[in-house]
C-alpha cells in the first residue's frame, strides 16, 4: 500500500511540475514522503495548513515538516534565505522576488492550492454588521473613523480596527482590493495572531478586525466554533446584495473580499516540500480544503442550493 501511494504522489507532481535538477547532489537526504524540512505559511492560514500537514504526515509518517507560522512576507523570504522549502501566502511573488530567485539560480514553482477571503469580525455587541466597499475603503484611507458615520447611531465611539501583524498580508491584500494604501490610519492596531484580534474584538465594543476566513470556515472545528461565539462577521456589499464570507459566496464571487492561496516552492527536484504540495494539489489534499471551509483551486466544485418545504 505505501509503494502505491508513493507512486501515485509522483504522477500528482509530474501534473503540475516539470522536473528539474539543480544544486548539489549530496545536498539533500529526503524524498517526496521522506525526511526533515521546514516549511514558512501566512498565519492567517494556520487552520488549513495544520490540517493538511497532519493528514499527509499520518500517511506517510517518516516525513516530517516543520512549520513556521509568520507574517507573509516573512515566508517569503524564508524562502529566498533556504530556511524554508516552500512558502504557502495569498500572493504570486513580485518582480523583485522573482529576480532574487533569478541571482539564485532557482526557478521557483507557483502553485494555486485553495480560494478563501478575509473576514470582517465585529464585538457581539455592535449592531452595525453590513459594510459597503466605500465604506471599506473610507475606514482605510481614515475618513470613516467613528460608528455613527457608518449608522448615524452613537454610542460606540471611534473606530479600531486591528488586524495580525506589522507585515501582514490581509492589509496588503485590502490596499490591492480595495485601495492603495502607503500609510495605515492612526486607529489602526497590529496584534500578532488572528486569534489575537477576535480575543480583541470580543471585549472591544469599538473595535473591527480583519482575519483570515479559514479561521472560522471548518464549522466541525472546535477551535473555529468557539471564535464564531465570541464575535460576530460581518456582510460586505459591493453592487447592493450583502454576502458573508460563506464557501459557496466565495466560490461563486459574490463574496468580495476573495484571495488565493498559493504555494511558492524553492524546490528543482522531486524532494519533500515539493512531495506535500503535490499531496495538496491532489484529490485528498483538496478535499481536505474543501472540508475547512475554503474552495478548492485545482478541483472542479459543484454548488448546490437547496430550498426548505414540505416533502409530499
């Protein structure tokens, strides 16, 4: 059964990848199901991450990946520097990063695995839970900075908006989204982790946080549960009809604040972190995204809707 797995992880990668040959041969000691490596994620992305890593580790368990939970630009460059194998972000590398690889010698592989959004998370308290992407866009650029000038209604007070760290890649992808920002307004606060700013926002009836979805998309997750009891998410407009950040509004775009997750690989030949990302890109790698909440990238997803009545 494991020579059958094995082979079949090699035909997965040989879909997405072209083999290549490249550094020292005597460099690496691990295979595509094998070894020690260390790989650098987005922490908004932990839950899916944790998830993938612990399947494709209990089926073949002489591998062993570390992972490094960081900013996303930090993954990045983990990359660049060789103390990661694979960076996994919700961006495509920028032209400078592409010509450091160039200097490197070091084709890297980019490789679409998933599509999620970011979340807008609210105090259980605050009744205002619909946004317009103006609205988005003036509590960005720092126009909108108190809760009345959302619903005229006082009592809430100024607004803080808090988000996960210094480097993040939920500001970058909302200043790509939605507008261009050089400089964060005042009121906006870094707090490390994800499940820092929903502790935040539950206890700040003033505050907003931006999160990663996949942090409380797995409804059979206990931990993604219990952050859904703590706060609530908010709905976004964007050509007058309201969505949350639900699977099938994500895959079908009508959620508007939609990002991918991509898998940037140092790897030239088959080794470990090339072997997981192709465990990822596979049928039980995305089956495993599609049941965190998040929508598949290199699958075909089938959305059905159902409608409630009486059954004659």
């Amino acid at each position: 059964m494991r020579a059958g797995n094995n082979y079949v992880i090699v035909i997965v990668f040989c879909l997405f990848f072209s083999c290549g040959s490249g550094g020292k041969k005597d460099k690496f000691t691990d295979t595509p199901t094998a070894g020690n490596i260390s790989i650098a994620i987005d922490e908004s992305l932990r839950p899916l991450i944790y998830a993938e890593l612990d399947t494709f580790q209990a089926i073949y368990t002489q591998a062993h990946i570390n992972p490094i939970y960081t900013s996303e630009d930090s993954a990045v460059a983990a990359v660049l520097n060789d103390s990661a194998r694979l960076a996994i972000v919700t961006r495509h590398l920028t032209k400078e990063e592409e010509q450091a690889f160039v200097k490197l010698t070091i084709v890297p592989r980019q490789l679409d695995i998933a599509n999620e959004g970011v979340a807008l998370v609210l105090n259980k308290a605050n009744q205002d839970s619909l946004f317009t992407f103006e609205q988005l866009k003036a509590i960005l650029e720092g126009t909108l900075t108190d809760w009345n000038q959302v619903s005229g209604k006082e009592g809430l007070g100024n607004i803080e908006a808090v988000f996960d760290n210094p480097r993040s890649g939920i500001i970058r992808f909302l200043s790509d989204s939605i507008v261009h920002i050089d400089k964060l307004p005042k009121n906006f606060y870094a707090l490390n982790t994800n499940a820092a700013v929903i502790d935040y926002v539950s206890k700040k009836k003033n505050a907003i946080g931006f999160i990663g979805v996949s942090l409380i998309s797995d409804r059979d997750d206990p931990a993604s549960n219990k952050f859904l009891q703590s706060v609530k998410v908010a709905s976004i407009s964007k050509n007058g009809d309201y969505f949350k950040p639900y699977q099938a509004y994500i895959a079908s775009w009508q959620y508007p604040l939609r990002r991918k997750v991509t898998v940037i690989s140092r790897e030239t030949r088959i080794l470990l972190g090339n072997g997981f990302l192709a465990f990822v890109a596979s049928d039980k790698g995305q089956r495993i995204v599609l049941k965190s909440g998040m929508v598949p990238a290199t699958m075909p997803l089938r959305i059905v809707s159902f409608k409630k009545g009486k059954i004659e």
